[in-house]
C-alpha cells in the first residue's frame, strides 16, 4: 500500500500508478520469499547419492532469493510503497504449492524447484512487461528477477536431464 509519507518520495508517481507498480512488486516479494521458505525445507531434507551437491546448490539459490527478495522490497519502498514480507502475507499471497515435510530425494528436488522457480520466472517476466508501461526502474528490478530465476532454473533442467539419461 502506498505509504503515508508518499509526497516525500522522488520521483512520484501518481496514486494509480504506485499502486500498482507496487502490487507488483509485492507479489513478486511474496513469491521470492516463499520460495526462500520452500529452499530451505528441500535443503534440510534432501536425500540421495547427490546428497551434498543439492544440499550445497540449495544454500546458493536460497541466498540468491533473498538478496532478490530485498532488492524488490526496497524498490517498492522507494517510489512510497510499503512491502509486506511477514509469513502470514507470505503464506496468504503466495500460489506456490507447498512441500510436503519429510526426506525429499535429490531428483525429486530438482523436478519440484524447476517447476517452481519456471513458473515464477513466468510470472514476473509478465509483471516486467507490465511495469514498462509504468516504471523502468522498477520494470529494471524485475529484469534481474527474471534473468536470476531462468539462469537457475536452466541449472537446475541441466542437472535434471543429466539424472534422467
């Protein structure tokens, strides 16, 4: 939501456009972080003969999620926006499916992490397109999502089609 002190900020937006450069933002902030939440569960449950590499590849991606994450919710802020990264936010705004608790093996953590970070890679290349219309900067920082996310997630096909032959 746009902040009470938005007046302040340079260069302003208009109310209409802050909203929505915002809401877009956000749901990029609660998808990041969520997928942060999701890492870590696969990261303290994989299991397999690729034990180590996973678990060590996890620990990457998830700093990188949240070096992401921080970056758009300071660009939200920027403009007069006000984040929101609490868990119930997270866990309310958030379409990822969960994973299930338990050993997950490293083959399945491959398929379950494409899948996620492909469709959410998706879904701020579409917000990207939408904020050139509004904000470059902004659109600027989705870019960076966007190209973080599609560099992991052709890492991790690799890997996957690798298991597979």
């Amino acid at each position: 939501m746009p902040s009470a002190t938005h007046d302040n900020y340079l260069p302003a937006l208009g109310v209409h456009q802050l909203t929505e450069v915002g809401q877009q933002l956000q749901a990029t902030l609660v998808e990041l972080l969520d997928l942060v939440a999701i890492g870590k569960q696969l990261h303290w449950n994989v299991v397999g003969a690729l034990f180590l590499p996973f678990h060590l590849q996890l620990d990457e991606f998830v700093a990188s999620w949240r070096e992401l994450a921080d970056k758009i919710a300071e660009r939200a802020v920027a403009p007069g926006w006000s984040p929101d990264g609490q868990s119930a936010t997270v866990a309310a705004g958030s379409g990822l499916v969960p994973i299930e608790r338990g050993e997950v093996d490293g083959q399945v953590v491959v398929r379950e992490l494409t899948r996620r970070s492909a469709d959410i890679a998706e879904r701020v290349r579409a917000r990207m397109d939408r904020l050139g219309e509004l904000d470059a900067v902004s659109q600027d920082a989705l870019i960076e999502v966007v190209g973080a996310l599609e560099g992991q997630v052709w890492m991790l096909r690799t890997q996957f089609e690798t298991q597979r032959a």
